[in-house]
C-alpha cells in the first residue's frame, strides 16, 4: 500500500529543490527580474538523406553480340554458352503445355550434375558424371543406366530458347539492378511462326515474352507465354520459364541411390543391326523386368518417323528390334528380327520412354 502522507512530503522535497535551484540559477545571472524572463535554446539538426544508386542506364551499357537497340537474335545463345562454360550453376525449368506441367531442376558442378524431373508420370532423378549416368524411377521403384553425355546445352533446352528467339519480337526495353547485379531486359508481345514452330503449331493467336540477362551475354531468366493453334488439339496455351541461379555456387554430389542403380539399373545398348537395315536395342541387368507401359520413337532426319507401344516387359537378355517397312511405316518386333524391312542408311534418333521418364535417348548410323 502506498504511504500517501510519505508521497506527498517526497513531491514537496522535490518541488523544494527544484525551486532552490531555479533560484540559484537567477542569482547568478543578475537581478531577480532577468530570472522571470523565459530563455529560448536552439538546437540546429542536420539530416542525411539516404543515398540511393541510380538505375542503370540502358544508352550506358555495352550490349553483348546478338543485341542490338532494335532486337535480340538468337546469337545471343552462343554468348551464354561462353559466359556459364564451365561454371558451376543450378538451371531451373519449368513448362505448362496442353494442361501437363513439367518442373525440372539441374545442379551441374565440374562435368557432373543431378537432375530432378516431376511431370505427368513419375518423378524421375539423373545423375551422370564424366559420361557414367544412371536414372531413379519414383524414388526407388526402377533404376536403369543412363545418359552417357549430356552437353550444358541440352540440360538448359538452349533449343527452346532458340525457337523463341527465332519467332519472338525481342528488343531491349530497359535495364535493372536484379539480386545485386545489372541485367539488361529484353520484351516481345509479338511472334511469326517459324519452320520449326510449324511443325507443333498451326498459328500463333498472342503471344508475351520477356528475357533478361547481363551486359556480358549470360541469361538471368526467360519467362514466355503464349495461345495457339494446334492442328490436332486445338486451341491452348503454353506458359514456359527458364532461370539460371547461383552461378559458381552451386555444388553437386553423388546421391546415395547411385550405388543401388549401379548394381540393379537396367542398361540399353543401341546399335545397328545384323545386316544395317534397321536398329536393334539390347537390354541388360535389372531387378526383374521394366514396367510394360513401353513407348519407342525413332525417326530419320525428318524424312521417316516411326513410334509404338509395347504393352510387356523388357528383362535381361531381351532385343528390340525397330524398322521401317517399304511404306515408311514403323515395324517393332521383340527377340526375333524384323522381316520385310527397308534398306536405309543414314543417322536414325531413338527415344524409348518406360512408364513415362525417357530412358534412351541416342542417335545411331546405318
């Protein structure tokens, strides 16, 4: 409980002494008049205010090759190619088509990198390093032997790039401070239809593109997206997003599920057959057999395509045999070689796709 008796003698005391000192101060200074004028202090305040970097200027920068003020051209490809050769980095991809979305992230460091895939099927995990590659299926259930060459280009999808740089309107509209670092931003809100985009697309009905990437020619980020046409499916739209991050600060090591691939992963052998007419595919190893949803594709430079289905299983010992008939039409037998095939010659690309992840994909000569 408060003492309001003892309260009120400490204001008192304070009060007093408040007043004996006013009262010194007004002996000191002269008469007793001059105390009861009130005397003004001021203090003067500088403030700083906070510095800011300008932007950059796009009219300062020195444009890589393949840019100019009016457009960006697929040249510019080759820069990146240059900037990031050799460079430790992570490459993130992510694609909607046809209503499937597809993510994929790389981690590539010193000629070695692991692949992460998650799309319609399966998710599938590559690994491969100085040409020794392996493939996990759904965290564990399949392992096969995987790519024995994989190029910087190839895991970036530099052709896709390609393709849009080809079609899009590209022109460098500004440029950016972005994660501490000077990027030049390229944008497109128009694009022709390419040969090669013929081929997919009947028309490309809108279309929006944007692009950045630094004064020495290495791409940040390519964000596009687009409706079209398709002469099977229709109307639809893609929406596609590639970025390169932590470049030489990306670190990549051998997964655990390497050594079990390594011992139960099954492995393709492609090469061409007894008489060169056609290709055969030599399995080896495994745990058991492949799942039976099998898809091939395989085609000749534009000027014959062949794909089926294979509703069985492939095991160690098994050979696929692929050929075209003298109708250019696909001819696929397993363990007994095709009969009635075309002689061809020249080089042949083979895709073989087991429950969705694609496990050959390979060029072969006739």
């Amino acid at each position: 409980m408060v003492d309001t008796n003892e309260t009120t003698m400490g204001r008192r005391a304070v009060l007093a002494g408040a007043a004996g000192g006013i009262a010194a101060l007004a002996g000191c200074s002269g008469s007793a008049d001059d105390a009861d004028e009130p005397t003004e202090t001021t203090t003067e305040t500088t403030t700083t205010a906070p510095t800011t970097e300008p932007a950059p200027s796009l009219e300062d920068l020195e444009l890589p090759m393949g840019v100019s003020e009016e457009s960006v051209s697929a040249n510019l490809l080759a820069v990146h190619e240059r900037a990031v050769a050799d460079v430790s980095q992570t490459i993130d991809v992510t694609r909607l088509e046809h209503g499937d979305l597809l993510e994929r992230t790389v981690r590539y460091e010193d000629g070695r990198f692991l692949q992460t895939e998650v799309g319609r099927g399966p998710q599938q995990d590559i690994w491969n390093e100085d040409g020794e590659g392996y493939i996990r299926v759904a965290g564990g259930e399949t392992y096969f032997q995987g790519p024995q060459e994989a190029s910087l280009a190839e895991l970036s999808r530099l052709h896709r790039m390609e393709d849009q740089l080809r079609a899009g309107d590209y022109q460098p509209v500004e440029a950016v401070e972005e994660d501490g670092q000077t990027l030049i931003v390229a944008e497109a809100t128009e694009a022709t239809l390419t040969d090669r985009l013929a081929h997919q697309y009947e028309s490309i009905e809108s279309y929006t593109g944007r692009l950045t990437f630094t004064p020495e020619g290495r791409i940040a980020e390519f964000d596009v997206e687009f409706e079209y046409v398709d002469p099977e499916r229709g109307s639809g739209m893609t929406e596609w997003t590639f970025r390169v991050h932590s470049v030489g600060e990306t670190t990549v090591a051998a997964p655990d599920w390497v050594s079990i691939a390594r011992e139960d992963g099954f492995d393709f052998d492609v090469a061409p057959g007894e008489d060169g007419s056609f290709v055969r595919v030599d399995v080896s190893g495994g745990d058991g057999g492949t799942h039976p949803n099998l898809h091939v594709s395989y085609g000749m430079a534009g000027r014959r395509r062949g794909s089926a289905g294979l509703d069985r299983s492939l095991t160690d010992g098994d050979t696929l045999y692929l050929g075209f008939d003298e109708n250019d039409e696909s001819v696929v037998t397993v363990n007994e070689p095709p009969e009635a095939v075309q002689d061809v010659s020249g080089p042949v690309d083979v895709s073989l796709y087991v429950n969705g992840p694609e496990v050959i994909d390979t060029r072969v000569s006739l």
